[in-house]
C-alpha cells in the first residue's frame, strides 16, 4: 500500500531563517506532488505542484521554492522565513494515468505544522 | 477556471440529527468532486468521491454525496451525526485532465451533545 511521510511533524523557526521540509510517498511511481499550505480560516492554498522529476509549477508568487530531486521525493524551502509564511504545510500526491491523462484523487500526508517567530 | 463554494464555515447539530453540509462547484469541463475531512493538526482523509459514475456516492463513516449537475451542488450529507463526526470538511473539484483541484475554504462541523 501507499504511504506518504512528511517532516518535520513541527517546527518552530525565527523571522529570516532557512526552511526546508521533505515528503517522501512509497509503495508507487511516478505520482504526481504538491505541497499546499493552510492559514487559519483560509482554506488550503496550492504552492506548489510537480508531475515529474525536476518539473516544478508555482502557483502563488512567494519567496518560498520547491524541488523534486528523485520520483518520490518532494522538498518545500525558502531562503528567509517570513512571519507570514506561518501555517500547516501539507504534503499530497495522485497517481496519473498516463494514457488517458485522468488521475486520482490526492492523498495526503500528516502535515507539518510552522511556527515563525 | 474551476471554483468552489462552501456555505456556511462553520455548522452545528446535535448528536443523532441529519448532517448536511453544502457545496456549489463551478467548472468549465466535466467535473471530479470530492469531499475531505480533516481531523486537528491531522492531513485530509478522503471521504467520498464522484468521478462521472453514479450521481449518488456513498463514502466511509456513513456519509453520502449526490452530483446534481442542474444544481450545480455536491452536497454531503449523514441522516445521524456522532460526536466523532466533528471536524473540518473540504469540499474539492478538479476538471477531468487536470492535474489540480481546488478546495473550498472548509466547514467545521460541530456536533452538540
């Protein structure tokens, strides 16, 4: 069966610092990714999506960034954290069908909650 | 462009009563809905989706959802909610080939002893 990881489960960082989190999905290929973030009251707001290794599509200009080094794996950084960037980062993949262009629903990880002080 | 609404952020009822949870979807294509519910600081869990099959759909924990595409709608519904049923509920669309799927901002169910 399919499983997705993400860590950190928490994390507390100071205004300006580096961020980096990493989700990681078993037990498929080729899924596609993304990372969404979800601000109190606020919903899930897509970041960041990727259908293949290397591929990248921002969807919200930010100064966060993603990277999709191998098939499974799927980074969130940033450079300098901003008090706004604060929230519960999630973690999803879907599997695509390659023939016929649907896919699944998304299946997501357990999240990652950021403070930024 | 594909969008959803969700009326109402937050809805509460009591233990035993009908649960009804409402969503409208806008999409240019034909469709793809799901429903999520997501547990505090916990990921989204798939309740139930619709993928062009039956209209009705019935999901985990007793919840159902009926596609009415004249309406527009996608509503959720439990005929008796349990106490475990208090969450947040998402919810989605995604248009056939399309690799995303946007949410709605979410209701929070509460459910009175």
């Amino acid at each position: 069966s399919q499983t997705i990881h993400q860590w950190p489960a928490t994390l507390v960082q100071p205004v300006g610092s580096p961020l980096s989190l990493e989700c990681t999905v078993e037990g498929t290929s080729n899924p596609n990714l993304y990372w969404y973030r979800q601000a109190a009251g606020r919903g899930l707001q897509l970041l960041f999506y990727s259908v293949g290794i290397g591929q990248i599509s921002s969807e919200v200009p930010q100064n966060l960034s993603a990277s999709r080094p191998q098939d499974r794996q799927f980074i969130l950084s940033s450079k300098k954290l901003l008090l706004s960037d604060s929230g519960f980062y999630l973690c999803a993949w879907s599997v695509r069908n390659l023939l016929s262009g649907k896919k699944s629903e998304q299946f997501f990880g357990p999240g990652t909650r950021l403070t930024v002080l | 462009a594909q969008s959803v609404t969700q009326l109402g952020s937050h809805v509460s009822v009591s233990e035993g009563a009908l649960v009804l949870l409402r969503c409208n979807y806008s999409s240019s294509v034909p469709p793809y809905l799901f429903w999520y519910v997501q547990y505090p600081n916990q990921g989204l869990q798939l309740l139930l989706k619709y993928t062009s099959a039956a209209t009705l759909v019935k999901g985990i924990n007793g919840f159902e959802a009926e596609f009415k595409k004249s309406e527009t709608s996608f509503h959720l519904t439990k005929p008796s909610a349990h106490m475990s049923d208090a969450a947040e509920y998402f919810c989605a669309v995604s248009p056939w080939g399309y690799q995303k799927v946007t949410f709605g901002t979410g209701t929070k169910l509460q459910v009175i002893p």
